[in-house]
C-alpha cells in the first residue's frame, strides 16, 4: 500500500526553517522512501541541501532547486528541469508559508501582498505551470497545505493575511480539483493544526518575543485533544494518503491534521 514506485513528485518548500523536520522535509523524505523520485524545491540553499542529503543518505532518489516559489518564471523553470531529469510529473506539494500576524488596521499594504504572494499566488503559480505535465500522468495528484489559521480565528492575535490566504488555498484547490477532474488530476488541501516543527523555534518564539520555545511548546501541547501538537511526520502522512493510488476517489476536498483542535472549538 501507498507505494509511489515509478512517480516522480515535486515539492516545493522541501527544506525546513531550522535544524529537524519541518512538514516539507518530512514528506519529502517519506514520499521518497515510498519509491518516488523527489525533486525537491527550496528557497534557502543550506535547507534544501540538508534535504537532499537525508534523502540520498536513505538510498532514496532525489534532485533539487534552489527557487524563490513566488516568482513565475522561477517555479517554471524549476517544473522543466524536473521533466526534464526524470521525464515525467506525477505529484506536486506545495508546502511553503508563514505567518505575519496583525489584524488589517496594523498591516501595511506591502505587508498584505507579502502575505498573498507567499501563501497563496506561490500555490496558482506551480499549479499553473505543473498542469500541463500532471494531465499527461495517469493518475496524478495536488497536495496544498494550508493552515488551522484558516478555520479558527485568535481573537488576542489577529493573522488577517495568513487566514486569509490559507483560506483562499482551501477555495483555489477545490476550485482546481473540479476543473481538472475530467483530465484525472486529483487535488486536496492538508490543513495542519498546531505542529512541532522547527518554526516553533525558529520564528514563532522571535515573532512573540515574550515566551520561550519550551514554554511556547506546552503552551500549544495544552491546546490540543490528544495532548500534544503534532509533527512534520503526521503532515507527511496525510499527504502520502492524498497523493497514493489509494486515494484514487478523493478529490477536492480537505484533511484537517490537528489532533482535535478544531473540533473541540465548535
Ligand atoms: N508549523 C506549524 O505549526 C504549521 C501550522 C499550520 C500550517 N503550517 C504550514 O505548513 C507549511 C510548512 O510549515 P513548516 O513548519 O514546515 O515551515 P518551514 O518554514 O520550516 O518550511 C518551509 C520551507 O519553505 C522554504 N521557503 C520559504 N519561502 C520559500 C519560497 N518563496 N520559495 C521556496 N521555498 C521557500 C523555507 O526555506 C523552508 O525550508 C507552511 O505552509 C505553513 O503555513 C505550519
């Protein structure tokens, strides 16, 4: 089961912001061990790199980019150097994205765009420029990953962008899902909770300024049903499932990945 022999997936966002897991190198890694062939997209060199070697160190097949996701022509590029490597696209993650909180009256127009660009044009643009190939692959499928941020609002700490455009990712993917549907291309949107990725340390402690990362770490852990918040590995399972031949039936829909954060608000 969920075996990817002979695809070949792109990730985008494949490295993470500090040392560890992040939800991109997590899937990354898992969607190689499962037999793909990675081509693995990155912004920072160091981070990209990290990725390939844990992929290569494993046995598993990968190629990488360094690529700024929210440049078109960049993300084109990036998509023909993949055909061309391993002459096909059968998986596309679009992992990248980030928060600047603030509500609309603190956020300055240049702040907004920042945010749309980032979370949500990254997303058109590589489905955009990835389409054509995916409709050529039997059976090929879109992970979008989104945020709990989209669902449920902070009403202490208003991120008014990134709901926003973490929503918008959940309408572009259903929206991409039903137009592409006769072609056989599959699109779902993953929306994680809380995670323990290394963004916890990495920006989310700078961004608060008033907590440390232990502390903001049970913080998260008391909010969530199951205990604890989840890691990059429980995100690179849930898109292991969209992507696989098993989830053939399943298209333009979401996979809230929150340990019951959600739920326990309604
Ligand atoms: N960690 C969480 O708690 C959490 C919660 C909800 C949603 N998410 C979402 O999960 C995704 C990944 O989260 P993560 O915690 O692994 O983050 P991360 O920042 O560790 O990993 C993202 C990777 O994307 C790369 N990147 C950033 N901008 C890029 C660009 N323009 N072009 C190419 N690469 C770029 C970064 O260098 C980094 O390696 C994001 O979309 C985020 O919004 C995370």
């Amino acid at each position: 089961m969920f075996s990817l022999k002979n695809k070949v997936a792109f990730i985008i966002g494949a490295g993470s912001v500090g040392p560890g897991w992040g939800n991109g190198r997590a899937t990354a890694t898992l969607l190689a061990r499962q037999g793909a062939k990675v081509f693995a997209l990155d912004k920072s060199p160091q981070a990209l790199e990290e990725t390939i070697r844990i992929i290569r160190e494993e046995g598993g097949e990968v190629e990488g980019a360094v690529c700024d996701a929210t440049i078109g022509e960049e993300i084109h590029t990036a998509i023909e150097a993949c055909v061309k490597r391993f002459g096909r696209l059968d998986i596309l993650v679009n992992n990248i994205g980030g928060s600047q909180p603030g509500g609309v009256e603190q956020l300055s127009e240049d702040d907004w765009d920042a945010q749309i660009n980032y979370n949500l044009k990254s997303v058109y643009l590589s489905c955009k420029h990835a389409m054509p190939y995916l409709k050529q692959s039997p059976g090929s499928a879109i992970v979008n990953v989104s945020s709990v941020a989209a669902l449920r609002m902070m009403k202490a700490r208003p991120h008014s962008a990134y709901s926003a455009a973490k929503y918008g990712v959940i309408a572009l993917s259903r929206s991409i899902a039903i137009q592409n549907a006769p072609a056989g291309v599959r699109c779902n949107t993953v929306i994680p909770g809380l995670m323990n990725t290394p963004v916890v340390e990495h920006r989310l402690v700078k961004q608060l300024g008033s907590v440390g990362a232990q502390e903001l770490i049970a913080n998260r852990d008391a909010q969530i049903p199951l205990g604890k918040a989840g890691t990059g590995w429980d995100i690179a399972h849930a898109v292991l499932f969209l992507v696989s031949d098993e989830a053939g039936h399943i298209t333009g829909t979401e996979l809230l990945v929150d340990g019951g954060y959600t739920a326990a608000a309604a």
